[in-house]
C-alpha cells in the first residue's frame, strides 16, 4: 500500500494562509503538514504573520532554509540579478529547499499530495509544475469554488485578518522581490529602509560586474528613491486608485449586491505572471 504525505505551502501571503484555515476547518481528517520555505530576507510582517497563523492552527509550521544565503546565489549566478526571465531565486531558494525537504519520502515511494491555494476566480493558472509522479497538486478553492472574497471571508472569520505588509505591499516574498511595483519599493524604503539598503547594494554589485539588470527595468533603486521622483510615483498611483474607485462605484450602482467598500492594495495590480514556481512566494 502506498504510503501519502500531504503537505501545504505557506508563503506569508494570504491565499495559502487562507487554505491552511479552510483545510483544518472543514478536512480535519487530512494530516496535512504546512512548510515555510524561509529565504531569510522575508518581511518582519511576514513572520509575524505565519506565527499568529500557526496559533491559530494549532500545528507546527516547519521552517524549510536554503542552505547559502542569496550573496552566495549570486556569485554563483556571475552576479546577474534574477529576473522575470531568469527566476533562480525561486529555484534555488524556494524550490530545491522544498525539493530536498520530501526527497527521501519520494526515495521510499512515497506519494506526495500537495495543496494550492490558486482560487476559483484565478482556474487556469498553474502552480508548481513536479517532475515527479508521486507528487500530486490539489486545488481547494478550485474545488469549494472559493474566490477572492471568500479568502478575505476565511481569515476575517477567523480573527487572522491580513497580514501588515498588506497596507503597502500586494504580495508576499522576499524583501527584494523583482515582481515589485515602483509605489512598493517606495515603501519598502519607508517601512524598511535597512531592506531597501541592501536591495540598492545588490544592484550596484551587479552593475560593478558589468551585469546589466536593475531590479526594475529602465530605472535603478538610486534614482527612483529621489525625493522628487518618489512624489511623482506616489501621485500616480493615487490616480490609478482613484479611477479604480470609480469603476468599483459603477459596478456597485450596477449591482447592488455587491459590498460597498474601498479598492485594497491588490485591486491596483494586474494578474501579472506569477504563475508556474513564482506561486511559492506569492500565494
């Protein structure tokens, strides 16, 4: 008989957070094993998170580390910062962690059931694509038809809420994280400006080995933490938030179900592709 392990993937964010709660509550049969892989170079909002989570399940949560830090990753990267195109963060600091974690319950054969936390209105996208046939992924949300706000509905019926990076940032992962919006970094800077420091230093290390990337494309960390460029990008993104306001107001008068309430952090930002490995960090 094949032996199951059933494990679930906590990034900081609030999906997995979210169906970590959904599977306790309503499949307690399940031994599922929730796993952080810890890159270092998370958020304190971050792990401030995962512990009230881990109160609330009432189960340990196992710390998965790499085993070299990212100094070392870009060494061996020829100091080539990652990428959109290039993710070996996500590879060496998310993904091989997590592969050396189960490798000696595939070695025993082992079947792996991994759980997803990609929701109903999000069904299309993929997550972690295993090259092993004794990993499995499951969708709950897909399943329970769980979207968006029913996400937001689980951790505020739970007395978990959000996590406190929600209040400027979209998304969990590393401090440093390229997915980042210029209006993010600016925060970055304002709440963390020891993390913005070494975010800076890892680019002009980069730019010192005739390595050609900046953390975002067509402006470095330096220029865009000038105080007036910083005002520009505050007050785009002001009106961005506006007009989404207003095409939430129109859909309101439209349908007078849904909830009147004001745009989240999230609602300005695309479903860029973060699809695939990138889903570790950010669910």
């Amino acid at each position: 008989m094949t032996k199951t392990r059933h494990v679930l993937g906590l990034s900081g964010g609030k999906d997995s957070a979210a169906l970590a709660i959904h599977m306790d509550k309503n499949y307690p049969n399940i031994p599922v094993e929730y796993f952080f892989t810890d890159t270092g170079y998370e958020l304190k909002e971050t792990y401030d998170f995962l512990n009230k989570l881990k109160t609330r399940l009432k189960k340990p949560i196992h710390y998965i580390k790499p085993k070299n830090n990212f100094d070392y990753f870009m060494k061996k990267y020829n100091n080539f910062l990652p990428s959109a195109n290039a993710r070996w963060c996500t590879i060496e600091m998310k993904l091989k962690p997590f592969e050396n974690w189960i490798k000696e319950s595939l070695k025993n054969g082992t079947e792996i059931i991994t759980y997803v936390g990609i929701r109903f209105d999000e069904r299309g996208r993929v997550g972690y694509k295993p090259t092993n046939p004794l990993i499995k992924a499951k969708f709950p949300f897909i399943d329970d038809m769980i979207d968006r706000e029913g996400v937001v509905s689980i951790l505020e019926d739970s007395g978990l809420g959000l996590p406190d990076y929600y209040k400027w940032r979209s998304r969990s992962g590393c401090s440093f994280c390229f997915f980042q919006r210029k209006i993010e970094w600016v925060g970055l800077k304002e709440n963390h400006p020891e993390k913005f420091a070494y975010a800076k230093k890892l680019e002009k290390n980069a730019k010192d080995h005739d390595s050609p990337f900046t953390w975002m494309q067509g402006e470095s960390l330096e220029e865009l933490e000038q105080p007036d460029r910083i005002a520009k990008i505050k007050s785009n993104y002001e009106k961005q938030l506006e007009t989404l306001r207003k095409k939430k107001v129109d859909k309101i008068k439209n349908n007078p179900f849904l909830k009147d309430e004001d745009v989240a952090v999230d609602d300005n930002i695309e479903n860029d592709d973060v699809s695939s490995s990138c889903l570790i960090c950010h669910k």
